[in-house]
C-alpha cells in the first residue's frame, strides 16, 4: 500500500468513526396538521363555556335582585296600606298612629308618582248623617298629618264610607273598636315603590 492509500485509508476510517460517533440532530416536532385550529376550537369553547357561566350568574343574580325588589314593593305597599284607628267618638291621630303615619309620610316623599286615597270609617251606633261625617273628619286628620310631614296635599284623597263597611261586623267593644279606623289605598305609582333612603 501506498503512502497516499494509506492515508486515503485512515481518512476514510477517521471520518466513519467520527460518524458513528456522532448523534443525528434532533429533529423538532412541527405542527401536526389541524393542531393550531384545534388550539383555537379549545381557546373558543373555553370562552363560550366561560360567557355562558357568566350569563347564568348574571340572570340568577337579576332574578334574585327581582325577588328582593318584589318583596321590598310589597313590604312598602304593606305599610302604605296600613290601618289607623281612632277612639269612641273622635278623629284625633292616636299616638300609637304616628309611627305608621311618619312612615307613610317617608315613602311618598322617596316615591313622587304615589298617589293615596283615604277612606274614614266608624262603628255602626250614630246616625248615618254623624258617621259619614265623623269618618271625613278621621280621613282629612290622616291627611293633614302627611301634609304637615311634607306630602303634597294634591296626592291625598279623602272620603268617608261611615258605618256602611264595617271591618267586623259584631256588635260588641272589640268589633267597634276595629271598625273606627282609617284606610289607605294606593291609587297612582305602587308598581315602582323604592324604600325611602336608596
């Protein structure tokens, strides 16, 4: 063997080893056909699944909203509509009435649009004549006090039924007492009631 071959020789064999050596470069993962549109399904299918929890807070949350807000109506429609009584024989706000009143005063003031009329009633001894009367008296007295506490005169009717619709119609101390009294009844804006101070 010739000098040259020989070093052909050990050429070849340095560079075989040398290959045998070495590790094939590691090939990277490229995207697998579909994989960036399969990302994107599960990044849109976890923003619909996220707005649609959203939505249903949402709505649970404006319907329990609604409930308090249907209870709180009725609760002011409960006090607007609460009776007062009077004793034998008058038409002066008893001071166990005031409360009630102050807080009848307080709502019409929070809620403009509310309108009340005020219906004086009476036991059934006395003349008609008198009791219509005397029942006038008791719904104008209720009327005066809101006015005095700042409603306008203009959203208070009055009227007076006398002895004709008797709350209990027994004829002893207990039903007569029940029956001198002053009803409220909301005419006008009781659908939108808000409690004074919101």
């Amino acid at each position: 063997m010739t000098h040259r071959a020989t070093i052909a020789v050990l050429v070849g064999l340095s560079i075989a080893i040398a290959a045998c050596g070495k590790k094939d470069p590691e090939v990277q993962p490229g995207p697998v056909s579909g994989q960036g549109t399969n990302q994107d399904s599960i990044a849109r299918a976890r923003e619909d699944s996220i707005r649609r929890a959203r939505f249903v807070a949402d709505s649970i949350a404006a319907a329990n909203a609604a409930r308090n807000d249907a209870a709180s109506r009725e609760t002011l429609l409960a006090e607007l509509s609460q009776m007062i009584h009077f004793e034998y024989d008058a038409f002066t706000i008893g001071s166990g009435d005031t409360a009630a009143l102050d807080r009848k005063a307080a709502i019409m003031q929070a809620n403009p649009n509310v309108r009340i009329r005020i219906t004086g009633h009476c036991d059934e001894r006395g003349s008609d004549e008198y009791n219509l009367a005397l029942g006038m008296n008791r719904a104008t007295a209720a009327k005066d006090y809101l006015v005095r506490m700042g409603v306008d005169p203009s959203r208070i009717d009055v009227a007076s039924l006398g002895r004709e619709v008797p709350a209990d119609p027994s004829s002893n101390e207990a039903a007569w007492a029940m029956n001198r009294r002053d009803e409220f009844a909301v005419t006008a804006g009781g659908q939108t009631l808000m409690a004074p101070g919101r």
